[in-house]
C-alpha cells in the first residue's frame, strides 16, 4: 500500500488508498478513515487526473485525495485512446484489434496496487490498436489501446 504526503493549502496530509473500486475509494487522511465518491474523471496532458468529492457524511472534512479509477481517454494516442489509470501490469486482454465494442465495455483487466482492475471502453467503436500485452508493465497515463 502507498501511503502519499501531499500538501493542500499549505497544509500537510498523509494519505493511504485502501481499497478501490469504480466509483468509490476508501482512503486514509492523517489515520482517519474516509470514503471517497468518484465522479468524474478530468483530462491533462498524458495522465488520467481524478477529481473525488466525499460523501455526505464526510463533506468538507477532510482533503480530497486523488483516487485511481478506470482508464479514460486522454491526449497522446488516438482521439479514443485508452490509457493507464496508475502503474500496473496487464493481466488479461478481452478483445482483439477489429472488435466491436460498446461504452463501458470491459476490455482488459489490469493489476495495481495489489488489486484487480478492468479497464473499461471509454466509447463504442472498433479496437484499431492494442498497445500492450499480458505480462507487460505500464506507466501512467501509457497507451493501453485506441478505440476507432
């Protein structure tokens, strides 16, 4: 597990993720437990930058913390590139270059951080390029696959 040291206006915060799924994430902010929504996922250069809000129980009490999730598209690759939510290794890959695929269709599952994750299609077309194969390990904000 990562535990992050981060400072938020001027003030200093440990953070650890402790469990991550989809659309929550579970962190840890100066040992007080929080439970994190994910909302949304906003674009920047070549990596995947996360915007979590708390839930209402905990708004406003703590800092956001930056949570992994899912794969959007971002800069770097084609208009429908896929790209690494956080380091990984690439497990499994559930389609091949010329498939049909739907939004939000899971089309690789990853390892990070100890954990399972599937990579989901950002939008509906056809899988022009597979940029990576089971077993290789990827960078943030890496080229998984484009979406045509």
């Amino acid at each position: 597990m990562n535990t992050y040291d981060i400072v938020l206006n001027d003030k200093s915060y440990s953070v650890q993720i402790k469990d991550l799924s989809d659309d929550t994430a579970k962190v840890e902010v100066n040992g007080k437990a929080y439970t994190v929504n994910i909302n949304g996922i906003k674009k920047e250069k070549a990596a995947v930058s996360h915007t979590p809000k708390h839930s209402s129980a905990n708004a406003g009490s703590a800092p956001a913390a930056a949570a992994p999730a899912a794969a959007a598209p971002s800069g770097g690759g084609g208009s429908g590139s896929l790209n690494a939510p956080i380091p990984g290794s690439i497990m499994e890959i559930f389609v091949k270059e010329g498939d049909e695929v739907k939004a939000g269709q899971p089309v690789l599952k990853m390892e990070a951080m100890k954990m399972e994750n599937e990579i989901k299609a950002s939008s509906a077309g056809k899988i022009a390029r597979i940029a990576v194969q089971v077993g290789d390990s990827v960078s943030q904000g890496q080229e998984l696959l484009v979406i045509g």
